[in-house]
C-alpha cells in the first residue's frame, strides 16, 4: 500500500457543485452496492437529495467533502453529535481508489478537524462483520470493538454490525 501524503487530503463543506463527482459515484455498482446506494438513480432525485445534504441544517449531523490532490473523492459524516461524541462514517466514492490508504488518511483528518473546530473527543463507528476493510481500517487507527448490535444488508447479504469506540 502506497503511504498517502496527509496534506494531500483536505476536508470541507460540501458543495452543490460536487454533484458531478456525487453523479460518478451513483454510476459505480461497487460504490453503490457497500454504502447502500440505490442503483441506477434518477438523475433528478439525486440531485434533489444532494442538494438536501448540502443544505442541511442540522444540530447533530454534517456532512464534508474528502478532496485528495484537489478532487472530491469521497464524503465523511459526523452524526449524532451530543457534546463531546459524534458517530463517524466515511465513503471514498471511486472503488477505484479503495484500498491505497486514502480512507485511513481522510479519516484522521476527519478526526483532526472534527477534534479542533468541533471539541469532539469521542468517536464512535459501525461496519459490517463482512467489510474487513473497513474493520482493519477502523482498528489500525485505534477504535476498539465495543458491541455487536443489529444486522443490516452489505453487498447483498445480511450481516453483523459492529460498533466501535474511539477516545482521544
């Protein structure tokens, strides 16, 4: 695995002109498939829905842009922010580009930004028993396994969630 520069990531707001790269990913039956995506959205609603996340106004909930050498290639999600603690997820919308480092990086960046502009010192996360990448990824960085609660549908197949917790 190639070592990813981390100033080589940036996070920020999202956009109504990331929808392109938003279309992109809606096009990748591997993207869509691992986070959930509807396949072979109308263009219409996606926008609609883009426009919903970039508009959102919510106390407990954001949503930032991944750019990677000045190209949006993915999202990260703080949810269910309550003081200290926000629940994390990440996309790197291009399958492409899974598995060269660039999730890992975006998310101690996420974690970085989140901690500094946003005083989070608590993270939560929750992947799928199947999605090893994910889990390696997650533990790599230090989250420790703290239960396994529900199922939900992950490249067609109903799986394990796990839960992890992070503490700065």
């Amino acid at each position: 695995m190639e070592i990813i520069d981390v100033r080589s990531i940036k996070i920020r707001p999202i956009t109504i002109d990331d929808y392109s790269f938003v279309l992109n990913w809606s096009r990748d039956n591997n993207f869509c498939l691992a986070n959930g995506w509807e396949r072979n959205r109308n263009e219409n609603e996606l926008n609609k829905w883009w426009r919903h996340c970039v508009n959102n106004q919510s106390e407990d909930f954001i949503r930032l842009g991944i750019e990677f050498n000045e190209k949006l290639i993915g999202y990260a999600d703080l949810a269910y922010i309550k003081g200290n603690t926000a629940e994390l997820g990440i996309a790197i919308g291009e399958s492409t580009l899974w598995g060269k480092g660039l999730g890992y990086t975006a998310t101690l960046c996420v974690i970085n930004y989140a901690s500094k502009n946003m005083g989070i010192t608590i993270f939560d996360a929750e992947t799928h028993e199947n999605n090893f990448r994910s889990r390696k990824m997650i533990e790599r960085i230090g989250f420790k396994e703290v239960s396994r609660i529900g199922c939900e549908e992950y490249l067609e197949i109903n799986n394990q969630l796990i839960q992890y917790r992070l503490f700065l």
